[in-house]
C-alpha cells in the first residue's frame, strides 16, 4: 500500500477485492483510482490502476457486443459538430428534434416510438449541426441488445442534450439517465454551485465556467426540460426548449466567420471554428496557399475596435467576423 493512502483507499481495495462481475471491479477501482494518493512517487501505482480499468472496460465491451450478436452501429460525423438528444420514453425527443431541424420523425402519445438513431440537421446563422436523437433509455438499457451500441454513439457525441419531461418527476428521470450513461463508461459534466438566475435558466457565465473544467471521460451536457417549466436542482446547465438553439452553440464552443474576396460580398455558409481561432487556422481551414502567400487580412466585426481593420495570422477572431484575406 502507498504511503499517505487513507481509510478511503483502503474500503476501495476491499471492495475491489470482494467485486465478482467486471462491472464491480471497474466501479472499485475506480474508487481506488480516485482516493489513491496523488504526489511524484505515486505516478506509477496510478498509471496501473488506469490500465487496468482501460482492460476492464474493454473486456465489458467486447462481451455486450458479443449478446447483441455483433450489433453496432454508427453515424457519421456531418457539419461543425454532433449532438446527441437522450431521455425517458416520451420525453419529447422527437418533437424537439423536428423543431430544431425540421425533420418529420413520427411523434406520438405512446412510449418507444423512435426505434433506431433518428438524424436531422439544425442550421445555426448558416453553420449545420448535426442533431441525433437516441432511442428511449430505461432502467437496463445497456443490458439490452443494442442499447450499448445507441449509449455510444452519446459517447462520442460532442455534446448531449438531456431531454426531461417537466410534468413528471425530473430528478428521478435524471437519475436513470445517469445510470445508464455511467455504466456505457461516461458522464455528464456537472456545473458546481449551479443555480438559474433567471426563468430560462440559462446562464452565460456558468457555461464559460463549465468548459475549462471539463475532465477525462465526462461530456458535456444541457438538461432541456420539456413540456412545462419545472424549477428542479439541476447539477448540469438547464434551458428551456426556447433557449435550445443558442444554449446548444455557446456549449459548442465554437464561433462562425464568413471568410470574403476582396470586392466581392462576404461568402456563404460562414466557416465555424473552435473559440479562440485565429485568422491563420481560418486561412489553413479555407486554403492552404493562403497561409503561405497571406500578407494581411482586413476585419468587419466584433474582433477589432473599427470595422476593416488590418490584421496579421495571429489575430483571434471573433463570432459573426468578415475576414477579407490579401496574398502575395
Ligand atoms: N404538452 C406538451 N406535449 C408535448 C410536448 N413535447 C412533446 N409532447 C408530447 O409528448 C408525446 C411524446 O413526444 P415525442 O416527441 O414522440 O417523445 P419522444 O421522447 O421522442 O418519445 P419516444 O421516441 O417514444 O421515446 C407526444 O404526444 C407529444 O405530442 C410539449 O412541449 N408539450
Ligand atoms: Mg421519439
């Protein structure tokens, strides 16, 4: 045992050493892993620890594969960026994925009705965003046949959208979620001290918070309580579904430019990059020879004091900028 370890490491390695299933063993070391010490002489314990639950969970992932008879499936990644919609049966899933895309998925009164993925496509000031909504989770889900395989494609989703029907008991539904999303081996990032400010809930300042702690293993996520507002204590960033679209693109963290010739109108769709993107990773994206020919660009919007401002490869661009590039 490591020196410095405590009472908490200690309970863990007893429960590692009683766990029968992988699961089991995968939850207590987990444990173990987070109450190990974590000073200098310690690196090498954990890095074992990390391996192993790595194997573990593969090993898990390989036998749910090998029940629903080698079932997978996945959808590839189309626009700026993939967000995934999970929920309770009849949550509303589809009924916000028809009004963000302007898909036509069958909506209706009964449980189960979305059977398999569900993909639209919701445009943002001309940016796609890919929308996907994943069949209805239940107690068990991943035990079912294709559940892991649908828990999966969340997991690799560049935000979820938890969807909660705010006429039933929203805590109790968020609680299902989570379980089920914890046993397809991730999270949802919670925002500490979260409180709404106002009746959307939606607040900018946690959102700028909520990206610089996001850790190993966790997702981003948004509660949209759906059908009536309901003002439970949610750990994660809550909107209500008017809020949707702009709460889904300040959690994206990205911005659009629209890139122009000189001369001419600003080009259409707009360009959407990562925050923080400067006019070389624009130029990069758009053409390469324009990075090695650039020689200034001229800038319209948020970014600089007055509108066409000159600027260099190293100016960070801001949302809604017209970026006129000049090469050699
Ligand atoms: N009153 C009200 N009903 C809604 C709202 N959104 C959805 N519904 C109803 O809730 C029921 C389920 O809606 P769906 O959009 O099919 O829900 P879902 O989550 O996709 O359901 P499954 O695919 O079966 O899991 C339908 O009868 C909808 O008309 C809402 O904002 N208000
Ligand atoms: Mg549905």
């Amino acid at each position: 045992m490591p020196t410095n370890a405590g009472v908490e490491y200690s309970l863990a390695l007893v429960e590692y050493n009683k766990a029968k299933t992988n699961e089991e063993k995968i939850r207590a070391l987990e444990k173990v892993y987070a109450a190990a010490p974590k000073h200098k002489s310690a690196e090498k314990l954990l890095q074992e620890i990390k391996t192993k639950i790595s194997k573990l969970k593969a090993k898990v992932e390989k036998d749910r594969s090998k029940k629903s008879g080698g079932f997978s499936l996945s959808i590839k990644k189309e626009g700026a960026a993939q967000v995934a919609l999970v929920g309770l049966p009849n949550s509303g899933k589809s009924t916000i994925l028809n009004k963000l895309t302007g898909a036509k998925v069958e909506i209706a009164a009964y449980p189960f009705t979305t059977k398999m993925p569900e993909v639209g496509v919701m445009d943002y000031n001309g940016v796609k965003i890919q929308i996907i909504e994943i069949p209805a989770l239940f107690e068990g889900f991943i035990e079912s046949d294709r559940g892991p395989s649908f828990l999966a494609i969340a997991r690799s989703a560049d935000l979820v959208i938890v969807v909660l029907d705010g006429t039933e008991n929203c805590e109790k539904q968020l609680e299902i979620i989570e379980g089920e999303i914890d046993k397809a081996f991730f999270r949802l990032k919670t925002v500490k001290n979260y409180k709404a400010k106002n009746k959307t809930g939606f607040a900018q300042d946690l959102i700028n918070k909520y990206e610089k702690e996001l850790e190993e293993n966790t997702k981003k996520c948004l509660v949209v309580v759906n059908k009536l507002i309901n003002n439970f204590k949610c750990p994660y960033p809550v909107c209500w579904v008017d809020d949707l679209k702009n709460a889904i693109w300040s959690l994206l963290d990205l911005v659009y430019v629209q890139t122009k010739m000189p001369g001419k109108k600003a080009d259409w769709p707009p360009v959407a990059l990562r925050k923080g993107s400067t006019v070389g990773e624009l130029a990069g994206v758009v053409h390469k020879d324009f990075v090695k020919n650039f020689k200034y660009a001229r800038i319209w919007g948020k970014s600089v004091k007055h509108n066409r401002s000159t600027v260099g490869l190293d100016h960070v661009l801001g949302e809604g900028d017209v970026v006129e590039i000049h090469t050699k």
